[in-house]
C-alpha cells in the first residue's frame, strides 16, 4: 500500500510540520484578537461607570476568594438562562473588569444579575452562614469578612493600577478612596442596621456586599438590549 501523502510531505518534516501548525493556530487566534482592540462601543450603548472605590475593595476581595471557580458572571442568550438568571450578558457590561470573572462552571448561580435581588443584609448573613439563607448549599460560610477590615491604602493601589489600563478614573476620585468608601459603606452599614444588624463601613463584607449589589447593574440601553431581553 503506497504511503500517504500526508505522512509523506509533512509527517515526515518535523520542522515544516511544525511551522504550518504555528501559521494555522496565529490565524485562528487573530481572529479572535483583532475584533478585541478594534471593535468600539455601539452607537446606541453607553460605557458604564467605573467601580467605585468600596466595589474596587469588594472585586479584590471576590478574586481573592476564588469566588469565581463556584459562580460564573456570563448569563448566555439561552431560555432556561434568561428565564434563571435575567437579561444575556453584554460585552459592554465588562468593560472596567481586569481581570473578568466570567468562571468556568456553576457549583453555585451565576451572579451576574445578583445586584438588587437580595438587601445588603441578605449577603451579611449568606455569608455568615449559606445555609442560613438557602437552605442545602455546600458553600462554606466566610465569617472572616465579618470580621476582617479593609486598607484604604490598598484600595488606592487598585485603583492607580486600574487607572494605568484605562479605567478613567480621575484625580479626584484616585484622592478621595478613604472618603469615598466611607460614604458608600455607611448607607449599607444603616440599611443593615434596620434589620439588626452591626457592621462597620470599613468591614470586608460590606465592600463585598458593595461590588455584589453592583453586578448586573451596568445593562446597555437601546435595541440590542431590548433584543436580548426577549
């Protein structure tokens, strides 16, 4: 039986074999790369604001406790996901995230439109203990977040480096971290004392309660938005 050509021309020259294999695996990933630098925002959809100093504090702490390898932030254009979890995901939606979260699996919910669908003091006590507040879940309690304080110092650091990869944060708002993470976590810190709870602005589990209440808050407005929601 006569050799194939295959194994003739290239099975047999590791090295041509190899540099095709390279070509063919740079074309596929400039096409996906290019879009990423030279797609612009659409005509009909509005960059979201930056996180805010105290939802900094909350992202860094959520990627600290790998939350992401439970709970992906990408709800797909799927029924049985809209139907769960609200609205499809847009790309403008993850505009000031570096890194994403969008996680690969869903030991929990996805929480990509958590914001607004549980009061601050929900998270406290999902927090303090899971089954406290969904009955059955295997997430282990995070009770050090009760007790554990953010730096406003480390804050700012966050903050500097987001602004160096573009997140437009200005002057003001890079001089203002400790004010305004004060300001921010003392009305969540009053919404959970309505339902007897004590807290302080500059706990860890208020900026996670900040950066949580904040996911799925940032939708584009326009047809495609009013496509995706059908």
């Amino acid at each position: 039986m006569a050799e194939h050509w295959h194994r003739r021309v290239l099975e047999h020259r590791s090295a041509l074999f190899a540099g095709l294999t390279t070509v063919c695996i740079s074309i596929g990933g400039l096409a996906e790369i290019i879009p990423m630098f030279t797609v612009g925002v659409g005509h009909d959809e509005v960059l979201p604001e930056p996180y805010t100093a105290l939802e900094v504090a909350g992202r860094d702490i959520y990627v600290r406790e790998g939350c992401y390898t439970c709970h992906s932030q990408m709800v797909r254009p799927f029924r049985d996901e809209t139907l769960r979890y609200g609205e499809w995901s847009h790309a403008v939606e993850y505009s000031w995230d570096r890194p994403f979260q969008l996680g690969s699996r869903r030991i929990g919910p996805d929480l990509h439109r958590v914001g607004g669908k549980y009061p601050d003091a929900w998270h406290y006590e999902h927090m303090k203990d899971p089954r406290s507040t969904s009955p059955g879940s295997v997430m282990p309690a995070y009770a050090w977040l009760l007790e554990w304080k953010v730096d406003p110092d480390d804050v700012h650091a966050s903050m500097v480096a987001l602004s160096r990869v573009g997140t437009p944060y200005t002057d003001e708002d890079l001089g203002n971290v400790a004010g305004s993470m004060q300001t921010q976590g003392q009305g969540i810190v009053d919404r959970m004392k309505v339902a007897g709870i004590e807290a302080s602005w500059d706990d860890e589990i208020v900026a996670m309660t900040a950066y949580l209440q904040r996911l799925g808050t940032d939708r584009p407005k326009g047809p495609m938005a009013k496509g995706g929601a059908e």
